[in-house]
C-alpha cells in the first residue's frame, strides 16, 4: 500500500513542481521517500518563492 502511495506522490509532485517552475527532481525524490507528508513543506516553499520573485505593480491573473 505504501509503495503505491509513493509512486502516486513521486508523478503528483513532479507535476505540480514542473508547472510551478520549482526543481522537479527534487521534489519528485521527497514525494518518493515521504509520500503526501511533503504538501506542506511544498506549500510553504512555492509560497516563499513566490514571494521572493513578488515585484512593485506586479499584477497576476488566475485564469
């Protein structure tokens, strides 16, 4: 149960981190080794990346 529950996590998070232009091996190795446990760690990176490429008027639109 718990090797396919890390295969699922290893394809989930090297998707999200190639569409969130994150390093994908990296998060595709801790998705592997951790499973779902790494989500929060992922958020908390992907915000602090976003925050740290924030600029002065920069406007994004969620389609």
């Amino acid at each position: 149960m718990w090797l396919v529950v890390s295969i699922l996590s290893f394809g989930f998070f090297a998707v999200q981190a190639f569409k969130t232009g994150m390093p994908v091996r990296r998060w595709a190795l801790a998705g592997l080794v951790a499973g779902p446990a790494v989500w929060p760690l992922f958020q908390v990176h992907l915000k602090r990346a976003q925050k740290r490429n924030w600029q002065p008027n920069y406007v994004r639109l969620n389609a």
